[in-house]
C-alpha cells in the first residue's frame, strides 16, 4: 500500500538539516520511495495533507538501560549531599544496587517496569531503541535481561536493538576478582546470549570502578570472534584509553568520553566510531569536565546523543530533552543535536537504513508540531511529536 505524505518541512537530515519546504514523500509499504518538492510529487496515491508541520526521520535512542529492576531514588539524595558517584559505587551503591534488585525480578517483572520508560521514548519520537542488559551480572540473569529487551520489541511499534554488558561491574561475589569474572561470566554468558540470538552488540565499562583495557580487550577479542560489533563506556571518569582500544577493535561508538585525549580522537576518527554524547549523565552527576565536543567536530567525528536512560546516573527518556541539553551544557549546535538523534545514532548502532529521508530508507517517521528542526532542541521538555510514522505504519 502506497501514501503520499503532503504540507510538510522535510529535514532529510542528509548535508546537515537538508531542509526541504512545501515537500511531500512517497511511502511504499516499510520503505520511503520518493521525496522532494510538492508540486514535483507523483501522482494516484491516497494523500495525507500535514500543513506545513515538520517532517524528520524518526528518532534513534543509541544508548540507553532501560530494562532494570528497582530505583535509586535515595543515591539521588545522597548526591545531593556531597557524594560522588564513585563514593557510592564503592560503598555498595550505584549499579551493584540494581543488581540485586533486577536478579530479585523475573522476565515478566521486568518488561511490565521497562513498558512504561519505552513507552515514554515512544511519545518523544523515538523509532530505534538500544537496550543493554549489565544489570544480572551472572549468566542466567544476563540472559534474561536481553530476553526481556526482545520482548519489548514485539510489545511496540519500535525497533529494539539488544547489546550485551555484562562487564558492567565486578559483582560482590567476585570482588578482587575481575579477570575471574570476565572469563567465567562475561564471556560465558556472551556465548549462551549469541546463541541464542538475543545480541547485536557488545559493550562494556572501562573505568577504574568497573574493567581495565585489558580485561575489555579479551572480552571485545571473543565478541569479534563470534562475528559481533562492539561499542564502549569510556573516558567518563578517567582517561584509561578506552576510546582508542574501542578504535582498534573497529568499535561502532564510544560513549560518554568526557576524559577524552587528543590521541583517543585521532583514534577515533581513523576508525570510524562514533562519538555518542550522553549529557543526562553529566547533568545528574553534576560533572564539571565536558566531553571535548569542539576537538571532536574539528577531527570530523561524528556526534550520537542519546539518553543514557538508566536508573542511577540518567533517569531519562525524552530524547529532545537529551538534544535541549547537548546543546545547551555540550555547545552543540541544533543541527548537530538532531544528527546525533538520527544519522548519526543509526551509524552508532551499525544500522544503514535509517535515520535519514531518501528512497530505499525504512519508512520511520516523525510528524512534529514545529515548523523548523531547531525547534526540537529549543524547547525544554515539551512533547511536539504529532505522528510517529514506523515502517511505513502510522500510528493509531
């Protein structure tokens, strides 16, 4: 079935904005099949007048947690009094507290308590979802994180992307024990989640709370092994050389970077990965030291945004509230925020068929009540979204 969508401002997101006005585009079943100007629009199709309202690809979410047990609303508190995110880590707080929350949880638990953040991205535009698991930290509790992401994909019009984190933290019962638990838990569980097919990628946090280069190193060596792409939590609170280790393995991101070297971006840019920029984190930490976002965009590196939807550090699931911030605590520009939501997030996750308007892209569309893109980014919180358009099917 064919629709032609008339009235609209289409950023093609192609070239920066790529801005079309008065344009109309031609969806033929999942796919975009033409766009361009209106009075230029094939002719004979059922038609679907927007009145000038702004057309964008739909949004990618390139990072986000959002399959978790519990909350930590108390470490809120505690920050707010003086403690650092390291301070509670090591007191047995931070990730390893909604470890023992999300093992306490069954499958079902979880996907009835991640329903509503996914659907929360949904009312914000979001098409593409990545989800992580890195909260069960033993092989059974992984497994079930990434079934439940799976499931969440069938439950709405979204895509799910699942990566794989169980090297995430070093659980209590592996304390003094990493390299122990790389190869006993994270890479075990890896394989059974591979297997399985419930992976698309593979992550890991490269911190001086969590693993070493060379403990990442041995789990990105068996996920290229099995024929999986990786990305990396690196540079957030220390420079520890992630990025350029997340380089060599051909990485498809690199993710928060706020330590980030001059050699980590050269790396960087040889390489190819994506630099994705997770200002909730920065905010709800109230960190100091930005990521480098100028040096970046001089190396040609291109910039995602995501969300960071997580229960500690980034209870966050608007991504145009993640846009509002990149540029107004980073310094990005509009036009780079709203790459970082579609072109540049699609290329972060590996996916080439999305995240811009031309023909042969899958048909994930947003409608939004705003007239210009830099609207999206301009306003602080608000829900614009007017129609959400996902694999050619409109939103009832």
């Amino acid at each position: 079935m064919a629709i032609l969508l008339t009235g609209l401002q289409a950023a093609t997101m192609i070239g920066g904005y790529g801005l079309i006005p008065d344009a109309a585009l031609l969806i033929e079943g999942p796919r975009i099949a033409w766009i361009g100007p209106r009075d230029s629009a094939p002719t004979g199709h059922e038609t679907r007048d927007f009145q000038g309202r702004l057309l964008t690809p739909g949004l990618i979410d390139a990072h986000s947690h959002i399959v978790f047990g519990g909350h930590r609303a108390a470490e809120f508190e505690q920050r707010l009094q003086g403690a650092s995110y390291e301070q509670i880590a090591r007191a047995g707080g931070g990730i390893l507290s909604t470890v023992t929350a999300t093992r306490a949880a069954t499958e079902d638990d979880l996907v009835a308590q991640a329903l509503p953040r996914l659907d929360a991205m949904i009312r914000q535009g979001a098409t593409t979802v990545e989800v992580k698991s890195g909260y069960g930290l033993t092989v059974r509790d992984e497994i079930k994180m990434l079934r439940a992401a799976r499931r969440l994909g069938q439950m709405r019009a979204v895509t799910i992307r699942t990566t794989h984190l169980a090297a995430h933290a070093v659980p209590p019962e592996y304390a003094g024990r990493a390299d122990a638990y790389i190869e006993e838990v994270a890479i075990p569980s890896l394989r059974a989640a591979q297997a399985e097919g419930l992976v698309d990628a593979v992550d890991a946090f490269c911190e001086t709370i969590a693993f070493s280069p060379a403990q990442v190193d041995r789990l990105f060596t068996a996920a290229r092994a099995l024929g999986l792409r990786v990305k990396l939590h690196a540079e957030q609170l220390s420079d520890l050389g992630g990025a350029a280790l997340a380089a060599r393995h051909a990485a498809l991101s690199a993710d928060h970077l706020e330590y980030l070297s001059a050699e980590g971006i050269a790396d960087m840019a040889l390489a190819g990965t994506v630099a994705t920029i997770l200002p909730g984190a920065f905010y709800t930490l109230r960190e100091t030291q930005m990521p480098p976002i100028a040096a970046l965009r001089a190396a040609g590196v291109p910039m995602a945004v995501a969300t960071d939807c997580n229960p500690g550090s980034s209870p966050m699931t608007s991504l145009t509230l993640a846009m509002n911030m990149a540029c107004t605590l980073f310094r990005l520009t509009p036009e780079e925020a709203l790459l970082g939501t579609t072109a540049h997030a699609a290329r972060a996750l590996g996916l080439s068929d999305r995240g811009t308007l031309a023909p042969g892209q899958r048909a994930d569309l947003c409608l939004w009540d705003a007239t210009h893109p830099a609207e999206l980014s301009y306003r602080i919180g608000a829900e614009a979204l007017h129609t959400r358009i996902t694999g050619g099917r409109l939103d009832a």
